[in-house]
C-alpha cells in the first residue's frame, strides 16, 4: 500500500508516496494543493534573533533550581560498567541492551569520546553548546547522575543545543549517543513530524535528521530518519523493526538512541537501547527520498540536539524533553559507556 503523508518542515517537493510504515513527505510541502513553503534548517552562521548563547538569549535560561521529587533512573543491581581497557586505561565499550546497566552515576569523566555532558554542573556549558530556545537544567528526570537539560517549546516551536567543537569530524563520519525522556508526543495533526537530532554542514544541502512522526494508520508515533532538503527531496523513513511491528514512542520513560551519520560513506543508522534498527539505515541508493538521487552527507560542520515539531496546532499544544549524557565519538559508544 502506497500513501500520501505529511511529514518534516522546509519539504522541497520531494518523495511523496512511501511506505504507511517506512517513508513519509511533508504537509508544508511547496508543490501541490495548499501547499505553503517552509524552512526550517537553521544556519548556524546566521545572526537571526532566533537563535542565540547561552550567555545572551533571553528565551534561554539555566538553572541550579532542583525539585523535590527526581526520577533519576537508577540501575537496580546497583552496578556499573566500571571495567578499563589494560592497554588504555579507558572504559571498555559494552554494547550490550541491558537497560541494568545504563542508568546509576554519571560517566563522562574518563569516557574518553570527543565530546561528553552529562550536565551536572547545573549549568550549559557554553564551551562545548549554542543555545537556541528554552533549555535549562534541572534535576526532574535524570538517567544517571542528578540533572539533565531540559528542553521546553510551546505549539510547533524549537528548543535546542548545537555544538560544533567536535566538527569537522575525521573521515567527514561520527557516532552520537544520548538519553531521552520525551514526556509527550504529538497526536494531531495527523503525521505531525519532530526532530532530536539534526546534523547540518557544506557541500550538500538539506539537514541529516533522527527522530519520530505520528503515523494515523498505525495509530502511533514512530522514530525516523531521513532530510530536510537536498537532491533526495523532503522525506523520512518511519521504524519497521521488527516488520510490520514496530513499537510505539516511549514516552515518560528514559531511553537511549544512538545514530551513525558517515559522510565518507554516504550511510546512516540508528539504534534504540543498542539494539540496531535496520529499517532506519539508509545508504546513497537506499533511502526514502527521490529514487532519481544519491542520498548524500554533507560535510558535517555542527549537529544539535533537542526538540522541533513542523506542523502547526498541534495536540498537545507544548513539548518537555530531558536529555542526559550526550556523547559524541568517532566510534560506536554504547548505552553503558
């Protein structure tokens, strides 16, 4: 069965039929009846009034302020991953999906990745984030340690971190690794589409994106994959793993999503609680876009973590996010690292 969905902002009239549970288009996209144009990739050289420091953008605050109640995540055998590599002296990297083992203490001091926050100085650091929107710390839901960043936006807005001390990458390829709380997702419009992590650079047009869409004829949300722009159109591939079964969104819960973005290779993947869905891994050929180009990576100069929703009215009308020990390296990390 092949359909016509809606799904990321800035859509350049790109695949529009797809897969009910694989690929979606956009409903701001610019060709068709009601169609309106959008762009929503952000130029992280731009001096708009938008985007902003930590340090001057006054929608941006942070906050030493902690509730009294915390859902910190606490790993219930009480133990960690505290093993060292004898050659380094680093922690070695358990890819293992034992949800036991990802939560308890912070763990970026040794990881030893190129870039790691866990957010426990009660601050953003603006040595390794640019600030745009509503993010703040506090400690509400932690999955290791006592605090994490929390992203707030109101109806279709944006809240995010982007960082670019870790770019440009070598071999144009890195690994991201962080811990979500999603505290509610979009259930109308039908296939409202949301971003966690976007991935921008020079070269080639459009965002490399992960994050999810609501699917009414699955009745869900659904992680994704996919662009905003470029040769490949407006598109995103929805998780099918396993075929014909794939789980909804969790929400109100912490979980761990990893993602590969290779630009020597023009590849993509994804995993959920280090378990690799391949139905979201995308190569130049294989992907969800117009069939008639490559999918093809950028150059990576910046990538941003937090929350964007495209479609306006949405239900419910504001968003909170948390997300804890961000890392980013050039090999796979893990979610017990």
């Amino acid at each position: 069965m092949s359909l016509v969905a809606s799904a990321c902002g800035g859509d350049d009239g790109g695949n529009s039929t797809g897969s009910s549970t694989s690929s979606a288009t956009d409903a701001t996209q610019t060709t068709g009846p009601g169609a309106t144009a959008s762009t929503d990739v952000p130029d992280p050289t731009s001096t708009s009034t938008t985007t902003s420091t930590s340090t001057s953008a006054p929608t941006t605050t942070t906050s030493t302020t902690s509730p009294t109640t915390s859902t910190t995540a606490v790993d219930p055998t009480g133990a960690t991953d505290d093993s060292t590599s004898g050659t380094t002296g680093e922690p070695v990297r358990d890819y293992s999906n034992d949800r036991r083992k990802f939560f308890g203490d912070a763990r970026c001091d040794g990881a030893g990745v190129l870039l790691c926050d866990s957010f426990e100085d009660g601050a953003i650091d603006p040595g390794k984030w640019q600030v745009t929107g509503t993010v703040t710390i506090d400690s509400q839901h932690a999955a290791r340690g006592a605090s994490a960043a929390h992203v707030h936006t109101e109806g279709n807005g944006f809240s995010y971190l982007r960082e670019v001390v870790t770019f440009p990458a070598p071999d144009n390829t890195y690994y991201g690794r962080m811990f979500v709380w999603i505290d509610a997702v979009p259930i109308a419009p039908d296939w409202a589409h949301w971003t966690l992590v976007g991935a921008i650079g020079s070269g080639e047009p459009g965002e490399i994106r992960v994050g999810g869409q609501y699917n009414p004829f699955a009745g869900k949300n659904l992680f994704g994959v996919g662009t905003d722009g470029g040769p490949t159109g407006d598109w995103t591939n929805l998780d099918d793993d396993p075929p014909g079964q794939a789980k909804a969104v969790v929400v109100q819960d912490w979980v761990c999503l990893e993602w590969l973005h290779d630009g020597q290779n023009n590849e993509t993947k994804f995993w959920w609680d280090a378990d690799e869905h391949p139905s979201l891994a995308t190569t130049a050929k294989d992907h969800g876009g117009n069939q008639g180009a490559d999918y093809i990576m950028p150059q990576f100069e910046s990538m941003w973590v937090g929350w964007w929703l495209y479609q306006g009215g949405p239900n419910p009308d504001h968003y909170d996010i948390w997300i804890d020990e961000v890392a980013v390296d050039t090999t796979r990390i893990g979610c017990i690292l």
